[in-house]
C-alpha cells in the first residue's frame, strides 16, 4: 500500500479563533451588501425626518427639558431601529446557509458549526451596533443642539438598548434557525416583532390584566421609561367616563425585571437556535 | 510535506433513513491508500447522502463515517482536518472575492500565514481563474463558481478528496481541466472518493469504482475486475497508437494470449476483447508495449463500463 504525503504545517486553529475568522469574513459581506446601505438609509431617513420635524415645530413634549428630548425622541424610536437592524442582519443569517447554499462551503471544513453560529451571531451583532451607533450620535448631535449636556440617564438607556439588541439578534438568529428559508425566516420575525408582541402586550395588559413579562418587547419598554422622571410606576389604573365605569390598566417592567426578561430571552433563544443548527441537515 | 499514516476512509454500516424512506443502507466500505475511486449509482441511490454522511452534513441514522479513522460526526474538526471537500455546488458569500473567500477557508484550515498568499494564487491558476481572483463572486457564473470551490477543495493540500459529481457545471474544457487536476492528485499520491455520472470520466481517471443502488453497495473493486466479473466474462481495452500498425503487428496482437477479439477503425485506435482480470490486462500491455508500435495510451473501453453499470443497475429513479 502507497504511503501518502500528507500536508504538513497546517495546524487547525482553535474554536475561539475560527469564531473570529467567520466574524471577520461575514462582517465584510454585510458591510458590502446592498441591505447594509439600506438599513443605514432607512436609520438615516427616520433621524432625518425627526431633525426637520423638531426643529420646525418644536414640539413641547421635546424641548421641556434634556430628559424629555430623548425620551421622545430617543425612546419611541431606538426599538425600531434595533428591531430592524436584527431583522436584517439575523433573518436570514441562519437560513440563508441553506437556502443559498453557502453552508456547502463553509460547513465541509474542520469547523465546528457552533463556531461559525457564534461568528455570524457577533458580526451580525458588530453591523448592527454600526447601525445604532449613527442613530445614537444624530441622537445626540440634536440633544446638544437644543441642551447643554447630556442626562445620564441616556447613558443607562443606550446600554438597555445595546443589551436589547443583543436579545433580538439573539432571537432572529433562533428563528433563522428554525426555517430553511430565508424569506419565511425574515417574515416571521419581522411579524413578530413590528406586530405579533405588541399586539399580545396589549391584549394581555387591557384584557387579561396581568402583567406581559414573557413579552420581550415587554422588557424593552425599560429603554425609554429610564429616561422618564419619575420612573413609571409597575401598575397603573386609569378609569374612563363616571366613577365605577371601565378601567384601564397599564403595566411597566422595572430596571431589573426588563433586565431578566432580555436576558432570559437571549439565553433561551441563543442556546435552542445553536442547538438547532447544529442537529440540522442540509439534505 | 511529509510521510504521515496511509489516508482512508470507511463506511461502517452507515444507514440514513428520511422518515421511512432509506436512503443508505448498512454501508460498508474502506478505502485506503492513493488511489481515485468512482462512485457510481443512479439517481437517488445514495451517493449524495454518502459523502454528506462524511462532511458532516447531515448525521447517520446509524453506523459510522470514518476519515482516517476519526469519526466524521463526532469528531468533525478532527476528521476533516486534511480533507478536501465538494458536495454539490457550493454558493460562496457573493459580496466577497475568491481571493478573500479562499482566504477564509485557508485561515480555517490553518494553512501557515506565511503561505495562504502563494497558495491561493497555485490553486486559482490550477483552475484557470487567475484574472477573476479579485472579482465579487456575486456576478460569477455556476461553471466559475464551481471551479472556485474546486480550488477550495484543493486549497490545503489536503490528503483524501471527496468529490461530489465535479465537473457538473462545467464547460467541457473546464470538465477536462478539472479531470486532469484529478489525474495530477493521483500522482501526489492523493485518495479521492469521488461521485459522477459520467461513466467516461470514472473509467478515464479513477482506478477502483464503487456501484451502490438504492442505497445499497453492489460492488468495489479495481475498475478492470469489476469489468472483468460483470461484463459476461470479457474485457474490453482500448489501446491509442502514435501510427496506423500493419497487418502483421495486427495478427501478433490478435494472437496474445487471452485475447479474444481486436477491433479497429483506423489501425491507430485498437479495441481489444480479452477474458482475464488486471492482470491479464497488465500483460496484455506489456506484450503489445515490447512490439514497439508506439502505444501512446492504454484504457478500458468507456462502453465496456457502461454495459457493466446497466447490467448491474436495472432500474433508476
């Protein structure tokens, strides 16, 4: 029998380093990609639409004080823009290595697939972050413009959001997971978060009245309440018409609950979407 | 480059199901050594599902796919770490260039920093796709991608090759290069399993064919045995010669030993008829090497494989 030479020199990296070769070469496909520029067009448009809108009418709610400026401003857009981002960078991040058969390529190789789940999960986290970086400076370029400085409690609310991105992308990436088609996987998240997990919040507050904490969007509300002063209390009952008619109630997560809610939901959507992708098969 | 252990691999009882359909069954098979195999079946025997089954693309139901020795679904990292690979076409990241999805691979690999530059560069030229090596492969097209993957799968040099139908996609001259990249691997003492449909091309570059049939193996063994057993007891070679032979060289082939029947058209292309094995083949050559008639190429009839196939596989999907 033939003895075989064998490639010498080679020597497989470690787990940990192909994690940040996957980053690296995925975060330069997106950053390439036409729907990197239009997320960024789109995070460019609703911060262009807000600087006119602000500074043409100058609306009270914006300009009673610094907190109030970002709270409106800041605090009714950022989960947009965040949502967004994971909808574009995490949708298909998972299927797409099925549905376009770039799995073929990359897959077959000495790799574990929980590394290249984690490298795409960190660049899908690095361009979206891009994303909220340049909404976060328009944010704060206006805030200068009409105020001094800027609150600290913008500070907590931007690592909340950071922190929700991480939960959404975490998300995304499960439900890319799930489907082999990138185009189901786009829209169903996309259902859900824009619609689906309002909807339930709602419902469940107003009719059902108990509290949504399994409602991730639920747990995101901490971003904007952190800049409201007072904080909004966890329960709040309003009633309509004369005493004794309907009443509404109206639920806030506090500072460590919405905490626990995105963390949960990150840890449990990360650890089944990794699961999935490694028991799934590319038949 | 240096002496390492014999590379192999093995199919122990592999078995995939898909829900009730199974698609292999208790597969057995192991290959070592450098040599080029065939895999041949007809359309959902169970080829695919094979060579995914040792890329770890999908698990087995049951059994085991070893790479020299390691376990391909347990132990993937290990197992694939001198393993070149092509499992149908392939798509690479379309915004990224061959150059820098080839460097992704070689840092994968780990192919040594100082050499991915050089390396990537032999690989692409083997391919002939030096001057797109900067270009998106977002605007390639299929033949142009495959022959990117091809040079990926060659990228590492590594020491077993697995093939999943190669050529497909390509234009002919591209499906000849590719075959004589193959034929090259062959000289590096390189083991390649490779899958085709093409009958041509196994009996042109493998040395050993593997039939399976509804997910079943029917037969392994050395392309002119397994001519030799299931080709209704003759052989068929076809001999390449530099100039038409007289008639007297003609009467001395026809009476060799073992030889049946010759066959020719020109006088310069020969078929020969013969009844024996490899090594009735291997003398049949030298006899007609020692005639000094300029025999420029020495094969087994392509029609010769090809009547063994349909008598073997019956029925396709």
């Amino acid at each position: 029998m033939a003895e075989i030479e064998t490639a010498i020199g080679n020597k497989v990296p470690s787990s940990l380093s192909q994690v940040g070769i996957i980053t690296k070469y995925t975060l330069l496909d997106y950053v390439r990609s036409r729907r990197f520029y239009v997320l960024l067009i789109i995070t460019l448009l609703i911060s262009a639409l807000l600087t006119i809108l602000v500074g043409y009418y100058r609306p009270a709610g914006f300009l009673l004080s610094d907190l109030s400026f970002y709270s409106s401003w800041w605090g009714n857009s950022v989960t947009f823009v965040i949502v967004l981002s994971g909808i574009f960078f995490g949708g298909d991040a998972i299927s797409g290595e099925f549905q376009n058969k770039t799995g073929y390529f990359n897959i077959p190789n000495p790799i574990r697939r929980s590394s290249i789940y984690v490298g795409k999960w960190i660049a899908a986290l690095i361009a979206s972050s891009v994303t909220l970086g340049i909404f976060t400076l328009i944010t704060i370029g206006n805030g200068l413009f009409y105020f001094s400085g800027i609150p600290y409690q913008f500070g907590e609310s931007l690592l909340f959001a950071l922190f929700y991105l991480v939960a959404v992308l975490g998300f995304t990436f499960f439900f890319s997971s799930l489907f082999k088609s990138s185009s189901m996987s786009i829209l169903v998240t996309a259902i859900l978060f824009l619609f689906v997990f309002t909807l339930i919040q709602q419902l469940v507050a107003a009719l059902v009245q108990i509290e949504p904490w399994f409602i991730l969007t639920y747990g995101a509300q901490i971003i904007g309440n952190v800049l409201a002063v007072p904080y909004p209390p966890p329960v709040s009952t309003s009633s309509f018409g004369p005493p004794g008619g309907p009443t509404f109630t109206a639920y806030n997560a506090t500072i460590p609950e919405g905490l626990a809610i995105i963390g949960v939901y990150f840890i449990i959507t990360a650890i089944i979407g990794l699961v999935l992708f490694e028991r799934k098969e590319f038949t | 480059m240096a002496s390492s252990n014999v590379p192999s691999i093995e199919a122990v009882k592999l078995t995939k199901q898909f829900g009730s359909f199974t698609a292999v069954s208790e597969l057995s098979l192991k290959i070592e050594g450098a040599k080029c195999v065939g895999f041949l079946g007809p359309n959902g025997a169970g080829k695919t599902t094979t060579l995914k089954m040792f890329t770890d693309l999908i698990r087995p139901s049951a059994g085991e796919a070893l790479i020299n020795g390691v376990n391909a679904h347990t132990n993937k990292k290990k197992a694939l770490e001198s393993v070149g690979t092509l499992i149908e076409m392939p798509e690479i990241y379309p915004s990224l260039t061959p150059r820098e999805a080839l460097m992704m691979i070689a840092e994968i690999r780990g192919v040594p920093v100082g050499s991915r530059k050089k390396r990537i560069e032999d690989v692409v030229s083997e391919v002939r796709m030096e001057e797109w090596l900067d270009k998106r492969v977002g605007k390639f097209s299929k033949g142009m991608k495959q022959r990117i993957c091809v040079a990926s799968a060659l990228l590492s040099d590594p020491c077993v090759l697995l093939l999943d139908e190669p050529t497909t996609g390509l234009d002919p001259r591209g499906m000849s290069e590719v075959r004589e990249i193959i034929k090259s691997l062959k000289n590096k003492k390189r083991l390649i399993f490779m899958s085709s449909h093409l009958l041509s091309e196994v009996s042109d570059v493998c040395d050993e064919v593997a039939m399976i049939d509804h997910g079943k193996l029917i037969v392994y063994d050395k392309l002119p045995n397994v001519i030799a057993k299931f080709s209704k007891g003759a052989n068929i070679v076809e001999v390449g010669l530099r100039s038409p032979i007289d008639a007297t060289a003609f009467r001395t082939i026809k009476s060799i030993q073992s030889v049946i029947e010759v066959n020719t058209t020109d006088n310069s292309r020969l078929q020969i008829r013969f009844s024996g094995g490899i090594e009735t083949q291997e003398r049949i050559l030298a006899e007609i090497v020692n005639m000094k008639i300029g025999v420029i190429s020495y094969r087994p009839s392509d029609s010769e494989l090809e009547s063994v196939y349909l008598n073997l596989i019956t029925e396709t999907l």
